[in-house]
C-alpha cells in the first residue's frame, strides 16, 4: 500500500505527558527541535480553557496559579483511549482525543513560523500502548489537521535519533557490525524501557516491557501527600481537599522535585485556609519516599534484560530519555543492573521528537523522492534504514478451557515481544453438537481471563451444515504484519466455511472525527 503525502512540511511529534516537542529533518540532514513561541524546544502538555472561547496551551506556572483548577487539563495522555473520560467546555464533551489535538495545533501553529506549513506528521506512542490509545492518537493528530503517516514506538525513535547522530545510521560504507542498546523512557506520565539491536542499515527491538501509569507525576505526587500529611498533622486541614489549594502546591512540588536533581536539599511552603507551613526536603527524604516508585522501573528493566536474551554484558549503551532520567537515583540504579553508567549522547526531552522527524524524512524520502528538499547524501542515508518490530502486548482468542469446560479463557496465538511480522495457525474444535455457528473473540493483553483483555474484534462463522457434531476441527489464522494490522480468520474444515476479519481500532467514529476537526478549527489556540 502506497503512502499518502500531502503537500507541506513533514515533521515528528513527540506528544508527551508534562511536555510535548515538534521535530524536523533539515536540508543537512539534522534532526532538529523546533522552537515554540516562548523560544523553547519544549511545549507543556497543559490545556487552559479560558471563558472567552480562546485555549492556551503550555501556560506558564504564574498562569495557572491565576485560574479556576477546573479550567486546567493536564496529563491527559493517561486518558487516551479512554471512551469515559471527557471535559465540558461550553457545552461540549470535549475527549481526550480533540484535547491531545489542541496541544498539537499549538505545536504546529508555532513550528510553521519556521519551516512554513505542516501537513504531515509522525506521532510516537510509548512501547506499551495498545491497540485502543494508537487509534487514539491517530486520531487526535487528525483533529489537529494533520496526516497522520505514521504512529512510532518512542524507544524505537529515540534509537533512531541516537545512531543518526551518531552518525552510524544509514551508512552503506560502515562495516554491518551489531551494536545493542538499552534505552530507558521514564517520561512525565508513562514508562518503557526497551533492547534493541542495530547495524548502520537495520535495526530490530528484541524486547520491551513498560507502565504507561508511571511517570514523572508520581514522584511529584509523593512530595505533594508528604507535605500535605505534614501540614495535616499541625493544623487538622487536608489542603489536597482544597482545589485551588492543591494546584498550587503540585506546582511547587513539581519544582522541588527539579531542583533535587542539582541540589542536596530544598524547601516547600504550603498556604492554606490562613495556614502556612514550610518543608524542609533533602534529596535522600525524596529518594526514600519513592524508592518503590524506581523500584518499579528497575524490575522491568532487568525483565527486558532478561527477556531479550543479550544480557548486561551484551550492551553496548544505555540511553536515557524522557525529562524525569535526569534524577541522579536513576542513573545510579541503572549503574548498579548494568555495570555500566548511562549515555548523555541525546538529550533526554527532545531524542523522541528527532527520531520521529527521521522516520518521517525516511518515509517522505520512500514516498516523494525527497530530493527537493533534502541532499542526495541525505536521501541516500534514509532509504538505506530497514527497521523490524515486536509486539508490545500478547494477541490470543476466547476459547473454552479445556480443563474447565464451564469457563472461558484467553489462548495466546502471538505472545509479547514476537518478531513481526508474524503469522500463526492453529487448530481448535466445536464445543456442542449441531453447532450453528462460531464466535471468534479476538483478544489483547497476557492475562488469562477474557475480561481482563481487551477486546479488539470478532467475527462469525455462519451456515455450519446440520449435524456437525461435536469436536469437529476448526483451523484459526493470526496473522501481525509490519505496519501493525492485525488478521484473524478460521475455517470450519468439515464443511470448509470460513470467515475473516482485519482489526479496525476502535477509536472515534469518522463522522466523530470530521465534527472534532472543524470544532478545532474554530478554537483560537493560543
């Protein structure tokens, strides 16, 4: 299938959790950030819905503190996917969709001061988002007026950015000599870490866990109870039940948590109800108080390590992105699972929107020819890269267990961390005589209950002849390929009759999408 170009620039985004940043590959062929209007590579992934009809995007702290918390949406890439969380705003259910789209019509509104206007895009994901949060940002990308050519893994584009700049990948005249790496993603909101092996034209992930509910915004909200407690226990007031309050104080304590990475000690003062009250942290107070919280990431990373066969003493680099690595406890721990101290070759806040703006060179080079805007060493470099993935969660079928006739299970066809592309058959059989029909549930997810998957399509086979008895035999094809469509058929092998399905996410409906679209259009972003 061919891909469709739009006239107007290409770009990557990285829409993050607590900050989001726009990339482009330039005529040099480096992957550059771009500036928003305060000068800054980097954008808040805050959305302030004022009175007047008018959105700012990424307000400064000063500005939030002025506003009604009510009118503050933040950390809405935690919502993606979710069909039950929505924002009123003057009489409209406002998803988590159009709202991720407001963030990049901002990104986009300030990057097109720069490069002129933007028309297609690549958008990263963490790892281990599902099929649901991809169609989600799929479409809020849409929303945003852009062609969506693309969704990327964030480990994935941060490797990207990491060998380009090191000027390895895309080089046909280096040696074909494997390197692995390592990259963990402690973002605001969500978390990834990931091994994967590359030579100068290809590279292939070989395994990778994550949490997309763990981030940056946990640590902070530790020091927000530990004060909060504090303040509690001297004046009998829970200033986290104020809202104005809590605003305030998440604020400061998202600064506190920033200046322990530099900094031994510092303060946090709270005001609240005629109350006040300072804090005094040190760097070990923090480090205490969330010690599970790395914990958390330190055994996912040495399960990956595990998981990807090549071992600590395998890696050749560890790379950090995502603004919350710059906590010195991290680099410490991976140190300690490593044997090995982390890279600083990219830069943690903007690897993820470099590498999207090179797969999206890469795919603009293979559709358009590239060569009107980019060199011919450039265009050469990028049609040299080939890439290979895994599959992020499990892919199974609802069957009855056969130990326990009187329940239903998942049966894994495709487990986590499969090379894709991938396709496996495998045979099944009726459960009860004169069968009518079959009912193929396709699941997501490792859990053996059904109901703790996630559903993300079914199919029927129909017109099954009279009499088929129980147990006749009936043949399920899964297939995964490299751009992420999933197939499932089966065929009855009695009477040959077959059915078949490709998974089409569920998301916003398209006429949902169109609505979005124009109502973005008519916000004035600012």
């Amino acid at each position: 299938m061919s891909l469709k170009m739009m006239p107007g620039a290409t770009v990557g985004i990285d829409l993050g959790t607590t900050y989001s940043t726009i990339a482009q590959l330039n005529k040099e062929g480096h992957p550059l950030a771009l500036n928003n209007a305060d000068g800054k590579t980097i954008t808040p992934s805050v959305v302030l819905l004022g009175e007047d009809g008018k959105v700012m995007v990424g307000p400064s702290f000063e500005r939030i503190a002025m506003e009604d918390p009510s009118h503050v949406i933040e950390a809405i890439k935690r919502e993606m996917g979710n069909k039950n969380y929505f924002v009123v705003y003057q009489g409209k259910k406002l998803t988590p969709e159009f709202i991720s789209a407001l963030i990049m019509k901002k990104l986009k509104q300030d990057a097109e001061t720069q490069v002129g206007p933007i028309a297609n895009a690549v958008i990263t994901v963490p790892y281990y988002f599902n099929d649901v949060r991809r169609k989600a940002t799929q479409d809020a990308g849409r929303i945003a007026g852009l062609n969506v050519i693309d969704i990327i893994n964030e480990p994935t584009a941060a490797t990207l950015a990491y060998a380009w700049m090191k000027g390895e990948l895309g080089r046909t005249d280096l040696a074909q000599t494997e390197r692995s790496v390592m990259v963990y993603d402690l973002g605001g909101g969500t978390f990834d870490v990931t091994v994967v092996r590359y030579t100068p034209t290809h590279f292939r992930v070989l395994a990778t866990d994550g949490d997309v509910m763990l981030g940056g915004l946990d640590w902070t909200r530790r020091l927000v109870d530990h004060v909060s407690m504090q303040f509690q226990t001297k004046f009998k007031v829970d200033p986290r039940e104020d809202p104005e309050t809590l605003q305030s104080l998440s604020q400061d304590c998202e600064l506190a948590k920033r200046e322990l990475s530099t900094k031994a000690q510092t303060q946090i003062t709270i005001y609240c109800k005629g109350n006040s009250l300072t804090v005094a942290i040190t760097r070990g107070d923090f480090e205490r108080m969330t010690a599970d919280l790395l914990q958390r990431t330190r055994d996912t990373t040495e399960l990956v390590l595990q998981q990807s066969g090549v071992g600590i003493n395998g890696l050749d680099d560890l790379i950090l992105v995502g603004g919350s690595t710059y906590m010195p406890v991290v680099e410490k721990m991976l140190t300690e699972v490593c044997g090995r101290p982390p890279s600083r070759d990219v830069v943690p806040e903007e690897a993820v929107a470099q590498g999207a703006a090179i797969h999206a060179a890469i795919l603009e080079a293979r559709a358009t020819g590239g060569e009107s805007r980019m060199g011919k060493t450039v265009i050469n470099r990028l049609r040299s890269v080939h890439t290979s993935d895994v599959n992020s969660h499990s892919l199974g079928v609802k069957i009855t267990d056969p130990q326990n006739r009187s329940r239903k299970i998942n049966h894994i066809m495709i487990p986590k961390n499969t090379s894709i592309p991938f396709e496996v058959r495998q045979k099944f059989v009726t459960t009860s005589m004169n069968q009518q029909r079959i009912h193929v549930t396709v699941l997501e997810g490792d859990a053996v209950d059904p109901d703790a998957c996630e559903q993300i399509g079914d199919f029927y086979i129909t017109g099954l002849p009279l009499n088929l008895p129980a147990g006749s035999p009936v043949e399920v094809t899964y297939s995964y390929d490299s751009s992420g469509r999933i197939s499932c058929s089966a065929i009855e092998l009695t009477s040959k009759k077959a059915a078949s399905t490709e998974i089409i996410r569920t998301g916003l409906q398209t006429k949902d999408v169109d609505v979005f679209e124009v109502l973005a259009k008519d916000y004035q972003v600012e």
